[in-house]
C-alpha cells in the first residue's frame, strides 16, 4: 500500500514538472471577458454570485462566492 502511494507520487509529480502553465493572459485574451460564476451546491443549478473582468473596462461582481464555480469566456 505504502509503494503504491509512492509510486503515485511520484508519477503526478513527474506530470506537473511536464505540463507547462498556461499564463492568465493566455485563457481569456484580450478581446475576451471572463465571469466566473458561483453556485450555491454542486449541482451548479442555483447561480448566487458572479465576478467578471476584461473587454477594456472595469470589472465587477455580485452576491456570494463558493468553491462551485464555472468560467465563461464570451467575446467583448
């Protein structure tokens, strides 16, 4: 069991050395905004909060923040 956990270890390790990190730029671009949108469960049915940034303008928010989240990316 100890081996195993070892070995498993030791293999996502090696997995994050390999996979380069996007840069923040790099996800939504220039001429993209970015919401993030916050649920109150997993389910992910009932929305309570939102935050947005990009476009050139300012960004915002409202409500509530939780770990149940999606990402958008619509165009400005």
């Amino acid at each position: 069991m100890k081996l195993r956990n070892l070995f498993i270890a030791a293999l996502l390790g090696a997995g994050l050395t390999v996979i380069p990190a996007a840069s923040a730029n790099a996800i939504g671009g220039p001429n993209t905004l970015t919401v993030i949108a916050y649920y109150s469960d997993g389910g992910k049915q009932t929305l309570v909060g939102q935050k947005w940034l990009g476009c050139s303008g300012p960004g915002g928010q409202w409500g509530e923040t939780t770990t149940y989240i999606n990402l958008f990316f619509p165009p400005c």
